[in-house]
C-alpha cells in the first residue's frame, strides 16, 4: 500500500508514527508528545485514509515499509 504523492504524512503525523512503531498507546503517544489523546486519534485516522489501511497493525507494518 502506497500513500498517492499529495497524501504523504504530515510531520505530525510520522510522529505519530514514530511512536505507534515503539508500540506505544494511543494514551502514550499523546503524552509524550505533548498533544491530546483526540488529536492522536485524529491523526491515526487520517494516515488510515491516506494509506488505504484498515487497522493500525496494518498501518504499523506500512510505515515499517514505506520509509
């Protein structure tokens, strides 16, 4: 699955990323980067729609692969 060109995440969104890699919880992520557990949600939802993913274990295996 390949997100088309004008859909690539956000800087904030490969944060997001980042953190989801390290297996850490929507709880978790919010905390240490300092933003609310929403705005987490909301950026796993868009990176869903860009990367045509169904679930975050498969957007964790897409971002492990689209680097």
């Amino acid at each position: 699955m390949v997100a088309p060109a004008g859909l690539q995440p956000t800087p904030a969104e490969r944060r997001v990323l980042s953190e989801l890699r390290r297996g850490k919880s929507n709880g978790s992520i919010a905390t240490t980067l300092a933003i609310s557990r929403r705005t987490v949600e909301c950026h796993l939802s868009r990176l869903l729609s860009k990367t045509g993913c169904r679930n975050r274990t498969q957007l964790l295996l897409w971002s492990m692969t689209e680097r």
